[in-house]
C-alpha cells in the first residue's frame, strides 16, 4: 500500500482507540459513526486494502476473522443476532482501504433489505 490507513495508524500506536479486543492476527474497536447501537469492527493487523485483493496466503487470517467475529459477539452480548458487513470498494461505501469487518447488533434488520 502507498499509503497508511487510519487502522495502520492505529495499529503503529499513532492514533489512539479504545480496543475492545485484541490478539497477535486482528483487534476490534468500535465504530466511530454507528450504524447500530452495537457496531464494531474487526481489523486484520495485516493491510489488505480490499476483501478482492485477498490472496491465497491470506486463507488462514480469512478465516480467523469469521471466527473471531463470532467470539466478539459473544462478548458483547449479540451472538443470537448480528449482521457482517465487508465493504469492497467506494462504490458500495468503504472509506478505509484497510480490510474490516463491520458487526451490527441490537437492531432489527430485515433479509429484504441487505443493506445498513
């Protein structure tokens, strides 16, 4: 990447940010525009821009988020209902070009409507 991302820069110790989770493959912290009253976001330590630019060495932190998703949930009390989101691309609202994923509970989202 050419250029640090507010998550680089949170990651250097440059920006500070109340990490609600954290371990040697990702941290969480939340959402600081909220799209539900819970809304965090799981961060891969390493920079991957887009989900799209994912390689096939990036498998196993792939699947680390997923599960690490699941036990954020849990913690914060929504693992009976939560949506993930992965934005890919301006087209469709990413505004950090550093991989995250969005977890949105205590708010009632309808299947008709996938959007936030």
């Amino acid at each position: 990447m050419s250029e640090e991302t507010l998550f680089t820069r949170i990651i250097k110790g440059e920006i500070p940010a109340d990490i609600i989770y954290e371990d040697e493959h990702c941290f969480a912290i939340r959402d600081i525009a909220p799209k539900a009253p819970t809304h965090l976001l799981v961060i891969p330590r390493k920079p991957i821009p887009r989900l799209v630019d994912a390689t096939a060495e990036d498998k196993a932190i792939l699947g680390h988020l997923m599960l690490t998703v699941g036990e954020i949930a849990r913690q914060a009390g929504v693992d009976e209902a939560f949506r993930v989101v992965i934005n890919n691309g301006a087209g469709v609202g990413q505004t950090v070009f550093h991989l995250h994923l969005h977890i949105l509970g205590n708010k009632k989202f309808s299947e008709d409507s996938l959007g936030f």
